[in-house]
C-alpha cells in the first residue's frame, strides 16, 4: 500500500462520500471530544494558576504585616533609646556636678539593666503570621500560628 498512489486516495473518497451518514457523525464526535479535552486541560491550568497567585498574594500580605510589626517594634526600641540616652546624660551629670560615684554608678546600673530587660521584652516578643499553619500543636484558636 503506497500511500503515494491516486487510486488508494480515490477508493477512500468514494468510501467516504458513500458512507456520509457515519463519516460525519464520527467527525463531529471526534471534534466535539477533542474540544473538550482542550477545554478541561485549559481549565485545570487556570485554576491551578489562580490557586499559585492566591497563596503568593496571601504570602505577601502576611510579609506586609510582619514588617508593620518589625517597624513598630524599631520605632519603639529607637524611643527607649532615646529615654536610656537621656538617664545616662543625667547620671553624669549628677556625677559632675559632686554626686557620690557609689549612688551614681548603683542608679546607672539600675537604669541600665531595667532598659536591657524592656528593650529584649520588645525585641524577644513574637511576631503574628496569619498564614497557613504548618502543624497543629503550633495552631491558635483563630488560626494563627506566632514564629
């Protein structure tokens, strides 16, 4: 069978034009399931495509209140900074002005160690995530989870 040969091609037209009330039918069948598989593939690319953007929009929304957080958290380490700058500026200045170095250096250390324990409280707490919660024992009641 040489597929180069007019007389297969004229055989299989006149098969063809004889036998249209099956020919036709099973063209269209085939054209409507390969629409249909090309539909549902398409389909199921999209929504798996939508369902990425989704998660990396939820990622970055949560990345965005994190670094509110951590902002938040800077503003307030800069202000206890400046209030530590402050006592340390009184203190020697007590200590210039004659105080006793005994008071000053005991208040000094004082002041020091209670801004240290204020400034790891703010530093050390943790930081919300809203995200998915990668395992139960870490889970609140609301469905966050803290790093």
């Amino acid at each position: 069978m040489d597929l180069r040969d007019p007389k297969i091609w004229t055989d299989a037209f006149a098969v063809v034009v004889t036998a249209w009330p099956i020919v036709v039918p099973l063209v269209g069948l085939t054209s409507w399931v390969t629409w249909w598989i090309r539909g549902t593939m398409n389909k199921a690319v999209t929504d798996g495509l939508k369902a990425r953007i989704d998660g990396m929009n939820a990622t970055a929304n949560n990345l965005r209140s994190q670094n509110d957080v951590l902002k938040e958290r800077l503003l307030s380490a800069q202000e206890k900074r400046a209030e530590i700058t402050e006592k340390v500026a009184s203190l020697e200045a007590q200590l210039s002005a004659g105080a006793k170095p005994e008071v000053a250096v005991s208040n000094t250390i004082a002041a020091i160690a209670s801004a240290n324990n204020e400034l790891s409280a703010i530093l050390s707490g943790p930081i919300p995530y809203s995200g998915p919660v990668v395992s139960e024992d870490k889970a609140t009641e609301d469905g966050a989870s803290t790093l």
